[in-house]
C-alpha cells in the first residue's frame, strides 16, 4: 500500500511505485500478483491522513509479509491474516506524525502484527524524533528510503561514467542544461 501527499512528489513517487510493481510482474508470499493499492492525502489537514488510514484499514488486500500461523488478524486464512503490512509513505514535516498517530489509533499499526513501513526521503530524522508514545514505538524499524546520486560503488555508475568522455558531444550540451 502506498499513502501519498497528492502533490506533484507524492503523485510521482505513487505512479513510479505502480509502474515497478507491474514491469517487474511481482507477486506476494501465495504465489499471487502484488496489489499495489495507493491512498492519497491532500497537505491541508491531518483530516485527509485520517481519511486515507481509515481507507487503507478497509482494504481487503492481497498482499503479506507471511507471519506465523495463528497471528494477524485473519488467523483461519491462508495468509495467515498478515495483510496491509507493507506500506510506503510518502510525506513529510506534520504528515509523519499524523500518519503514525492514525496508524496506531486506527489498528493499522499494531504490536502484534508484523509491519514493514518505509518512508520516503521527504521524511526526516526530525520528523520521526518528533514521534512521542505508541506513534514513537510503532515507527521503530521502519526503513527510509533515500535517493543518492552516483557512486563508485554502483557499477551501472562506473559503467556510464566509463563512456562519458567518448560522449563529448552529448555530454557538453547535458552540461550546458546544467
């Protein structure tokens, strides 16, 4: 599941999430094809985060991170009632904190239930300290995910800066938009 702020960033990062999902045919621990189900949320009021939780909570998803039988909330399911435990936010600043108090006070977030939650780079170090009580301990072991430039150590790096000077053409015009 992905939560977005429904700004161009969120949207953009929602649809690049949808289109991976689908080119690299993924599948959940069934066997089956991965449901990416997406929420958005206007910048304008925690309301909306509200909103998308309840929405998310209401998903009848396909998706699991596979727990132990007996657990989750649909213990008698194949799934072992782990689903809608793999969500992507995407926000920042407020929306953080809202997202986690929602989460929790929903039941989308709960200590019995495995969860995955990864943040998007708009979400800060900051925005998480800010996290107090159950919203503070529900993001312990969520992952952000940061974009970052070239590095050596990325070898489809090497490989285009390998060919860059044999591109002095291309290159000089892409380092005039620069």
């Amino acid at each position: 599941a992905v939560l977005y702020v429904s700004d161009s960033y969120g949207i953009g990062y929602a649809e690049a999430v949808l289109v991976a999902a689908e080119e690299h045919n993924l599948k959940n621990t069934t066997g089956e094809k991965l449901v990416v189900k997406t929420f958005p949320f206007g910048a304008e009021s925690d309301e909306q985060i509200q909103r998308a939780v309840e929405s998310l909570k209401n998903w009848e998803p396909t998706n699991n991170t596979g727990c132990a039988k007996g657990e989750g909330r649909n213990p008698d399911r194949r799934d072992y009632g782990c689903s809608v435990n793999n969500i992507l936010f995407v926000g920042f600043d407020q929306q953080v904190e809202a997202f986690y108090e929602e989460a929790v006070k929903q039941g989308v977030l709960v200590e019995t239930v495995p969860a995955l939650v990864l943040l998007s780079d708009g979400v800060s170090i900051i925005d998480l300290e800010r996290l107090t009580g159950v919203a503070r301990n529900a993001a312990n072991g969520a992952a952000r995910i940061l974009a970052v430039g070239g590095q050596n150590s990325n070898p489809l790096w090497r490989n285009f800066t390998s060919g860059w000077s044999a591109r002095a053409k291309y290159r000089d015009a892409i380092n005039e938009l620069l």
